[in-house]
C-alpha cells in the first residue's frame, strides 16, 4: 500500500511571519540560493511547503549552535 504524505503549503505573509524575514529579505535569500524557492500555484501566487521552510529553520538553529 503507498503511503501518502499530507504537505501543507505557506503562503509568504505565513512566511513572514514564523520567520521575521522581510519579503524583500525573503526573495534576497532566495536569488542567493540561501532560502528554499517558492512552489508556483498560478501565474502570480507562490507557496513553500511547510518542511523545507522547517528544515530551512533547523539549519539556522544549527549553524547559530555551531558558532557558540
């Protein structure tokens, strides 16, 4: 039997939010390849999935741990 896996997809002002980055901050890390890509939905409206935006958290916490 194939297992599905439920993703639940955030909209930017979501991303904002559990991140405190700024949207223009947002696309900035995105353009270096320091943030995940958004996911198109329609010709004007992006998504990320709620686990690269985690794994993207964890990574943070991470190398801010690896400093101290």
């Amino acid at each position: 039997m194939t297992e599905q896996i439920r993703e639940t997809l955030l909209r930017r002002k979501q991303i904002e939010a559990c991140t405190g980055l700024s949207r223009s901050t947002i696309y900035a890390l995105i353009s270096e390849g320091k943030f995940p890509k958004p996911i198109p939905l329609t010709s004007r409206t992006v998504a990320w999935t709620q686990s690269s935006i985690d794994q993207w958290i964890a990574g943070r916490i991470a190398a801010a741990k690896a400093k101290t």
